[in-house]
C-alpha cells in the first residue's frame, strides 16, 4: 500500500482548485478568531502548504495565470475607486509623497546595500527600485472599511503609482546601461513608446466604454468588456517595457467615471476579485517563500535584516514627513505607510531582470543570496504592511464616528418610493434611486406596480410581479434591499398616493413618458393628480441613457427656492447623485440662491464638481437649452401654485421643455411644501433684518395655514 506521502504533493487541477478553496473559505475565519487580517493568512497558508513548507500543493500553472489575473486585479481596483476629484485637488501632494516613498527608502537601501552589504552600485540600485516600489497589497482591507475616498488612501494610491512609474524608468535605465545600449536613442525611443501607450489608452478606453454601456445592459458582456479592457492595457504596458500593473492602474483610472461605486457592475467586478483572482495571488505568493533559508546560515539573516529594516523605516520615515507637511491626523499616517510598505510579485519580477544581466562570466547582477533575501522580505513586508493598515483603518472609522464629516445624519426619513412599469425603464430608474440614496441609513427602496381593477387585472398583476422580481434582482447586485407591492386600484395616483402613506415614503421618483407631444397632459395621464395630491418631494425623471454615461447635470433653480421647506432635500439628492456618478454639476438661479447652494455644497460635499452660473428671469431656458448636449441631465426644479417660489413663468414650463428640450434626458423635482419638512432648521436663514422679518412672517404664514 503506497505511503500518504506519496500523494503530495498534490498536482491534479481538480484538487488543487478545491484546496485553495478551502484556504480562502477557511483563511478568514481562522484569522478573525485570532484577530489577524485575513490577508496574511492567505500567504500565510501558502508558505505552509507550498513546496517550502510541508509541499502539499504543487503550484501549477494556475498560480502563475490567477496570480498575474489578482495583481492586476488589486491594481486595476485601485484605479476604479480612486476619488478622482481628490487627486487631481490633491495633485501637488501626490507627486511631494511620491517622491518621498520613493526617494527616502531608495536612498536608504542604496546606502545599505553599498556599506552593509557590499553590493555593486548597479545591484545597490536595483534593490533600491524595489524597496522604493511598492504593491497595495493592503488595499482590500481599505475597500472592507469603506475608506477609498480618505485622502490618505488616495495620496497612498496616486504615490505608490508615482513611486512605481520612477522605480520602472530607473530599471531600464540599470538594464541599458548593463547591455551598453542607454543612448540617446534608447531613451527618446521609450519616452515615445510611454506618450504613444497613454494618449491611445485615453483616446480608446472611453469611447469604447461609452458605446459599449449605452448600447448594451447584459451584465455578462460589461463584465466581460471591463476585464477585456483591464488586460489589454496590462499587456501593451508589458509591451513598452513597463510592468502590466502600471497599465491595470491606468484603465482603472480612466473607467472611474464610468463605472460608479453604487452600482451592480462595480459589486460584480469587486466580488470576483476578492473572492477568487486577489485570495489566489496572495497564496501563489506565500509559495513563493522559502522561510527555510533563514536557518541556512548568518548571511541570509543579515541580507534580510538590512532589506526588510532599512526599506521599511524608509516607506515609514517617506509616510510620516508627508503626513506632517500635510499637516494630516497621525491615523492617517499610519494609513500612508501600512499602505506603501508592502512588496509582493513585482519584487520578484525586478529581481528576476537582474539575474538575468550577465555582468561578466557566470556572475549576474543578482545573486541567489539577494533573491532569496527579497522573496523572504515580501513575507515580513506583507504582514507589516496589512497589520498597519488594519490598525489605522479602525483608527480612521472610530474617528468619523466620533467627527461626523460630512454633514449627513442617521435622523433622515428618507425613503425612496419608486413607482414602475416599462421593464425597459425600471432599471434605470432603480440605479438612480441607489445613486441618490443614504448609504448610510441603509434603508431599503420601495417598488410599486399599479395595475387597475378591471379585467385584465389578473394578468397585469403576474406582469407587474415580474416587472419587479427585475427591479429587485437588479438592486440585490449592488446590496440594496427591495420592498416590492404590485397595488390593485381604480385611479393610478391613488394607489400611488396610499402607498406613499403606507410605507411613509419620504419622497417618488417617477419615470416620465417618453414622446414630446405638446398637450395638456405633458404630465402624462395621472402625474399632476399625483403632484397635486401629496406635499412631498416628487422626481419626475426621463432618462434615455444609462445614468453612469451621463457627464453633466444643470440645474435650473427658480428664485426664493431657499424658503421652500424641501430645499435642502432636493439639493442633497441631487449632490449624491451627481458625486456618486462623478459628474459635473452646474446650477442656474439668482445669486442668493446660489450663494446658499454653494455653501451646502462645500460643507458637506466639498469634492463635488460644483459650479454655478448666475441666471436672472426664468425666460432664459431657450438659452440654457443651447448648452445641453445629449448626455447632459437637465434638471428643473419647479413648484406647485402657491408656493413661495411659484411664478406664472412656470405655468409655460410643458411647452418650453417639449420645444426646447425635445429627446433630452429630463429631470423635474417638486420639492416639499409642508408636513414634516417644515421644521424650522429646515428653511435657509437669512441674513439680512428686512429678510429676516419676512422669512418670519413667511413661517407664521405657512403655520396658520397648516392648522386652518
């Protein structure tokens, strides 16, 4: 009978597969118990089961395909949820801690590797490249806490880039001047390689991005379409000479704006990465570490000491000089050096191209010792670097919650209703909704179909369940909850408006008809009985494309909107929205209503892309129309007669959209008039006597009407 032994190590990709199944299944729940990321614990489990440790799992060529597939992934994630607008703020901040990463730890480990450690100046820089690089191994735990758009993950991001784009530079600088070709030609040559690869990656990627998405919803092929465009870039990046992770990063810079954080193609790309391509690069990489050398004699263990010490107070010493100059919270410190002290394949890949330069007969630029002393590091670094960022991720949450940032209260009584009825249309209408919601209070959406007693009431029923069966599984790609109710009634607003009171919906968002017919149903059959009838917040929105390929949203606001009680509301939906898509957003109203519009905005959305354009009579709509272009939003916010802000201009509001704005994506909001909403702390204060005495009056106003 064969010994157990020689069953392992095991080769069969069958078993293989179902054992890193296992590692990644079980992994975090040992590590939670131990209070330990579970990241280390993946390589962790690599060391003990690859051929280094007790040689249970031979690494196939799985490894070698899924690892590339989870470096990239990591770094393609990081370029997908970068806050865009923060970087490009913070620019001057990225490029100073870029050169600190990369110049303090190089500097250091040139130094070491010249006195300490006796190395050549060529093979002193190589290792300085690669302590001066980095990889964000630790970004996962960043996305588990939600932080992605702190500045210190951001800054951590755009430097780690930096870092590395010089560290590649200086390598193939190393390699021409070992193979004597580091002339003029060479260098002009890899300049226009570099413009040639980056102009044709923003030229192609958004226009593909933008056809593809407008054109097609199937889940399957945007996925598909994304991962193509992830790899095609990592490999032209391989191509031109630099590492495929330079070009992951860039197309996920470039898709940010096109792929929001709210939305179901954003929760399928992170599932499959942290479920399977990121769990499997990080055990692939336990493999590669032999912690058996560390006992093979005092050469090694000094090699590592002085890599592992000397490149890690440099990531540290480079984290904490910006944090100081930034004048940031020492939590975010932590964050900037747990998140630029971690090495991992790119290492290996760098200390690979130095054995590989032959400096004179049978001795290469790298010998086994300092590869060994580098494949050894990536463990110690790993565990350094998720530790520390584990550690100042639950430092940065407890401080928010103690700080609230943002303005944003969990006392909201948001509730979104959104009426559907065209298969065709509800999605879009959903991923609105999602876009514009309170993540926070993680409240669900409630989805009604309204379908008439008659006789075809039975089988409008059946359609509405499948109509909102859509609508939910739509939302549970994102993790948003749905409360559904197909509602029988004889009148559509009605049962809309019961429904609203049922479940005490804050607000509607309702699609509009698409034709532009002039008539006086512009409105269509049952939407003014619906504004009419309630005193909440309605969104009446026409939408012919999906909502993350639109670029701008203007805003037409009409004078005295401040003293409506649902102001507030209508501008924080319309912030959410237009930050959650990336968008640009332009109000149009008089000067003391964008005065009190910008300051909210840079109070509690200060990254927002926010500008303002002053517009003095509501006549000007014909010349604002000039100015939207087909994947422009144009929003109206009007209001019901009456009201504060009502004027007769209004009253042409039908015509003026369907002539003007004919086949253009529309949004019209009736903001709340009274109810709840009239809380006092609700109304914008003026700040002037005369308007002060007049708000006043305005309040005592509206009181005496409620109570009549």
């Amino acid at each position: 009978m064969p010994e157990i032994s020689s069953y392992f190590p095991i080769t069969d990709p069958t078993l293989i597969f179902f054992v890193v199944l296992l590692i990644i299944l079980f992994a975090p729940i040992i590590m939670g118990k131990l209070r330990i990321p579970h990241i280390i614990g993946m390589v962790i489990a690599g060391v003990v089961l690859g051929k280094y440790g007790l040689d249970i799992l031979g690494r196939d060529a799985s490894f070698e395909i899924f690892g590339n597939v989870g470096l990239y992934y990591i770094m393609f994630l990081a370029g997908l949820e970068t806050d865009m607008e923060g970087l490009k703020k913070n620019r001057y901040r990225v490029l100073v801690f870029g050169l600190l990463t990369f110049l303090v730890p190089f500097g250091m480990t040139y130094v070491v590797g010249t006195t300490m450690l006796n190395y050549s100046v060529a093979a002193a820089m190589l290792l300085g490249c690669i302590m001066a690089s980095n990889t964000l191994i630790a970004y996962p735990i960043v996305g588990k806490y939600g932080l992605q758009a702190k500045p210190s993950v951001t800054l951590s991001v755009g430097a780690a880039m930096f870092a590395l784009f010089l560290a590649l530079v200086l390598l193939a600088g190393i390699v021409a001047a070992n193979r004597n070709n580091a002339g003029w030609l060479f260098w002009t040559l890899f300049v226009v390689k570099f413009a040639v690869f980056c102009a044709a990656m923003l030229w192609l990627i958004p226009r593909l991005g933008r056809w593809f998405l407008r054109r097609y919803s199937d889940a399957v092929m945007q996925f598909i379409l994304v991962m193509s465009i992830l790899f095609m870039s990592a490999a032209l990046s391989d191509m031109i000479g630099f590492e495929g992770i330079f070009g992951a990063f860039l197309s996920g810079l470039i898709l940010n704006r096109y792929i929001p954080r709210l939305s179901p193609l954003m929760n399928r790309i992170e599932f499959i990465g942290n479920a399977l391509f990121i769990p499997y690069f990080l055990i692939g990489v336990g493999m590669l570490i032999n912690v058996r050398l560390l006992f093979q004699g005092e050469g090694i263990l000094w090699v590592v000491f002085c890599i592992v010490f000397f490149g890690t107070i440099g990531k540290a010493v480079a984290a904490y000089l910006a944090g100081f100059l930034f004048r940031l919270p020492v939590s975010s410190g932590n964050m900037m050096f747990g998140l630029t002290s971690a090495h991992a394949a790119g290492a290996i890949a760098m200390a690979m191209v130095g054995m590989s330069l032959e400096i004179s007969p049978g001795h290469y630029l790298v010998d086994d010792q300092m590869m060994n002393g580098v494949v050894i590091m990536i463990l110690f670094t790993c565990i350094i670097s998720t530790l520390m960022t584990e550690y100042a991720a639950r430092q940065i949450t407890l401080r928010d919650r103690e700080y609230p940032h943002d303005g944003q209260t969990d006392t909201d009584d948001e509730t979104i209703l959104i009426p559907v009825k065209y298969p065709e249309y509800a999605n879009n209408l959903v991923s609105m909704a999602i876009l514009m919601r309170n993540h926070r209070l993680n409240r669900p959406l409630v989805c009604l179909n309204v379908v008439y007693d008659d006789q075809q009431m039975r089988r409008n029923q059946e359609t509405g369940r499948r109509l909102l069966d859509q609508v939910t599984s739509y939302a549970a790609a994102t993790d948003v909850k749905v409360v559904t109710q197909v509602r029988v009634s004889a009148n559509i607003a009605n049962g809309i408006k019961h429904a609203f009171k049922e479940f005490q919906a804050s607000e509607i968002l309702i699609g509009m008809h698409m034709h532009d017919n002039v008539s006086t149903n512009f409105w269509g059959q049952f939407h003014q009985s619906l504004f009419n009838g309630l005193n909440r917040q309605i969104m009446m929105v026409r939408i012919n494309q999906p909502p993350n390929t639109i670029r701008r949203f203007q805003v037409a606001v009409p004078s005295r909107a401040q003293y409506e009680p649902g102001f507030y509301r209508w501008l924080e939906r319309l912030s959410r929205l237009a930050g959650n898509l990336d968008c640009r957003i332009l109000f149009h109203g008089r000067s003391d209503t964008l005065a009190l519009i910008s300051e909210f905005v840079q109070n509690t959305h200060p990254t927002l892309r926010a500008d303002y354009s002053p517009m003095e009579h509501w006549n000007e709509l014909p010349r604002l129309a000039t100015t939207i272009a087909q994947d422009h939003m144009f929003v109206v916010v009007t209001a019901r007669k009456g009201t504060v802000s009502f004027k007769s201009a209004l009253e042409r509001l039908p015509g003026e959209l369907t002539k003007y704005f004919s086949g253009k994506n529309l949004m019209i909001i009736f903001p709340d008039q009274f109810g709840d909403a009239m809380d006092e702390m609700t109304f914008a204060q003026p700040q002037h006597q005369e308007e002060q005495s007049a708000y006043g009056a305005l309040q005592e106003w509206i009181r005496k009407t409620v109570e009549r």
